[in-house]
C-alpha cells in the first residue's frame, strides 16, 4: 500500500512523496514523484540520486518540476538506500544508510535489506505500473554521481525495460573509485565477480551497443573528477562502438548548482528517445 | 572587507556567497549574491527570505538563477537575521536568529544585534555599490512570506532606492500576524508607533501611490494564509488607489515549490519595470 507523505502543488502538477513496505528491502521506503497535470500514458523517468542524498535532494534543489510539467512526464526520485534505526548503518558516508550504491549486497548484515538493485529494477518499477497509468514502454533512467553509476548498471542490465539512459558526474567505476571501496568490501567482500556484475565498465564490455547513445555530462571543475572515472568510461565506450554524448562543463563543481544548469538537457534527451 | 566562502558556477553565471562583518548588526553576517556573465550596470534585485531560513533556502530551492541568467540581473539573497553564539536568540522560532523582521529592535537584548532594517537598507546597498559595478538606480526588491513583509516595508520607506516590489505570501499585518507576536513583544515592547513604522498595512496609508504597483502571489492552499492578512493590504491598497496585482494561485501552498512555480513571474514583473 503506498501512503502519501508530501503533496505540493509545483508548476501546475504535483510534487509528491510517497511511503511503501518494500519487500526487496525489508523496511519502509520512501520514492518521490512528479505528477504533471496530464499523467495517462506519458513516459517515465527514474532519477537516482547520489551519496548522502535522500529522496528530497533532487525534488528540492534541481529545479526539474518545470521541465517534467512542460513536456508531461512523470520523475521518480527513490530514496538512494534502506532507511531506519533497525538498519545496518556505519560512521562512514560512502557505506550503509545514504550509500545503497544501488546492488543486491550479499554479505551480512547488508543483505537483509540493502537490496536496492531489486527495489529499482523490479519493485519500484511494479509499484509504479500498478498504482499509475502512465506509459509501460516510455521509460528513462538517469542519475547524478552514485545515482549516475545506478542509473548507467540498471540501464545497461535491463535494456527491455529502460529506453533511454544519462548520468551526470556518474561514478564509472566500482573497482577503481575511493567513494565505493568501503561498501565493495562489505556488501560483496570484495568479490571480483560480483562487483563486476555491476560495475559500469565492466557492463559496458559485456552489454555493449544495448543503447544508441548514451549521455553523460560532468563539470570541467568537478572536484571528484579524479574518483569518477568517467574518461576510462567514455575510452571503454569508444572501443566497444558504443555511442556515447560526452559533455565537460566550463567551470561547473560537482553539485547541485551544476545539477540545475543541465536538467532541461537531460529531460529533453530523453524525451527526444521516448517520444518516438 | 568582504569575503567569498561559496562561489558555484550556476547557468554560465556564479552563486556567491560573502561573509562580512556588520557594522549595523555588529556581527558576521552572509548573504548570497547571483552575478550573471555579464554584469556592468545590470538590475540588481534583493530578494528576503522568511523565518527559519537563512541565505541558503532561497538560492538552493527557488531555481531563480536560471532567470537571473538568461535577463541579466544580479540577484542578493541576505540572511534574515544575525547569527551567532554571542547573538541572542530563543527556543521560539519566531524570534530571535532566524526571525529579525527586517526591523530595528529597540529593546535590550535585542537592540544590539537586531539591526536588520538597517543592515539591508543601508549597510547592503552600500557595500553592494562600493564592491560591484551593478546599475546603482535599476534596483527592486521582493520577498517570501516574512522576507515579502520586510520588501513591502523597505521599499516603501525608500521608494527612492528600490523602483519595484512583490512579494509571495507576504505576511503583511505586523499588529495582528501571530508570526510577529513575539518579535513585536519583545523588540519593540509592544510600542504602537514603532509597529505602525514597519506594518505593511499602515505604511500604505502613509506612503500612498509610492509605486505604480505593487505584486502579490500567494497560494489558495496556503495553511498559513489567516495569519498573513492579505486580504487586509489589498483593502487598503485599494482605498488609497494603490494599485496592487494580486494573484491567487490554485492549489499552491506557502512552501516553496509554491516559489520555485511562480519566481520566473516576479522575476520578469521586476525587469519590465527596472528596465525603462
């Protein structure tokens, strides 16, 4: 049963906040989402936000509402992880609550509920087709940072379901980046095999051409360039002749200052693929 | 001497913050400032915030800067009150840091600190003057809920500095809003003159005809409406013939995804009139 927790009227629709039992979690989640003022069978697209963040970052801060109500689609913004006092959680930003990293974790404690792989690819994804009548085919995923690695291994595992893929300041690689080394060791033990499984380069070689394009934007003054790992993506995607738009951003950071400066981009790349 | 401590490149522009010491306030204070890519003698437009905010709400969550970027304006988004913790302050949300009003306290402890309506009237503009080469007479002024109060009182006070104003859900009673019981108890000690110097309502009736117009948004579902007194400005607006636009928006409450909606409007309501 979806219980709605926030309802605010933004640019003609309505910036909601709704809370569920999620069973791939064992816990209750909350998933925000943008309802413009025509909703039957408009295309869907899945945002996933990055480390720290909540469900409330992108619906508070990119200014994406007036995109989404202009060209009626319908966002969903998930929360990025289990969320509770009976939770596993850590001192640490880059592991347990905040830090989902969007995988099924296999190693105790994390595999009881940090299962966000399966909450967005399957659950979320049910929830939505059974409480909505948007479109069932129109379906876009993008993300920023560890949203934009979610957004880029959901997308590339799941190619039937998501149409169209972007990431902005994505983080590419799940073996070679500091921000994933804490939950790769306890979510998976380090397991070469199982990080491989969901890492975007990795994907890339197996999966390869799945999608026409991809698009993938990063500030030129991003100050965790170094820990994305998008240039070694981007050379991976060239020599798999898988296409990709890569846009480096005179000047932008890595926050949601550069986030709102590019969301029409995302939204109107987009709609440009599901529309058709 | 004015310092950066934020400086993020936002729609080819940068959203500053500065920190500087306050001669009127006599502590550190902050404010935000959009400077658009190009910035020789552009409008300049302060917009006040409302209780509990600082110069932070407004510039991550109103999705101005979009605007401000594609007219060319520099936009200042002050905090609302001194901060500190030599600064008096109380468990009431309504006074204290947080909630200065936009007024002059009168009253100990408050008085030493709680300058606001200097610090923006006078101290501001004149740093903004000496530190940047923005138009020096193409200035408006608009403001949320509190801060549409404090744009309503300053600018009709100095209808010689700011040339427009507006306001979004503006409290605009001081004598009868619950949200300034407290501060009008215990900064002016209830003194009726000192209240009637600031209040919206009786400044109209003194300043009459000041503006060609004055703009007011508010949403139909504001849960805070009965405690603005709207409907009360409007009628005095009307009896004095101070022309007043005044929209109602269906379904909008008094958050800011009611902002974010309706910032664009104010935005250009300023330029059409800053820019002859």
């Amino acid at each position: 049963m979806l219980n709605i927790v926030e309802n605010n009227k933004s640019f003609n629709g309505y910036q909601r906040v709704y809370q569920h039992q999620s069973k791939s979690n064992n816990c209750t989640m909350r998933f925000a989402l943008y309802l413009p003022d025509i909703f039957e069978n408009i295309p869907v697209l899945f945002f996933l936000s990055g480390l720290t963040c909540n469900e409330q970052n992108f619906i508070q801060k990119s200014g994406f509402q007036r995109y989404a109500s202009e060209y009626k689609i319908a966002v969903i913004a998930p929360d990025t992880s289990p969320r509770g006092n009976e939770i596993s959680d850590s001192n640490n930003s880059f592991l347990g609550q905040g830090a989902g990293f969007y995988v099924n974790a296999k190693e105790n404690p994390w595999s009881k509920n940090f299962m966000m792989y399966d909450y967005i690819t399957k659950e979320l994804p049910k929830i939505i087709e059974e409480n909505f009548s948007f479109s069932s085919s129109k379906i876009g995923i993008f993300g920023h940072s560890m949203g934009g690695l979610g957004a880029i291994q959901c997308a590339l595992k799941n190619n039937d379901y998501y149409k169209s893929v972007s990431a902005l300041a994505p983080i590419c690689s799940l073996h070679k980046s500091d921000f994933a080394r804490e939950a790769m060791k306890n979510y998976f033990n380090n397991d070469k095999d199982l990080i491989n499984s969901y890492d975007p380069i990795n994907l890339i070689k197996e999966y390869k051409s799945s999608f026409e394009n991809i698009y993938i934007d990063v500030g030129s003054e991003d100050e965790f360039f170094h820990d994305l790992f998008i240039n070694d993506f981007v050379e991976i995607c060239n020599s798999v002749n898988q296409k990709i738009i890569f846009k480096k951003r005179l000047g932008y950071g890595h926050n949601y200052y550069f986030v709102q400066s590019f969301i029409k981009d995302h939204i109107e790349y987009h709609l440009n693929i599901l529309k058709e």
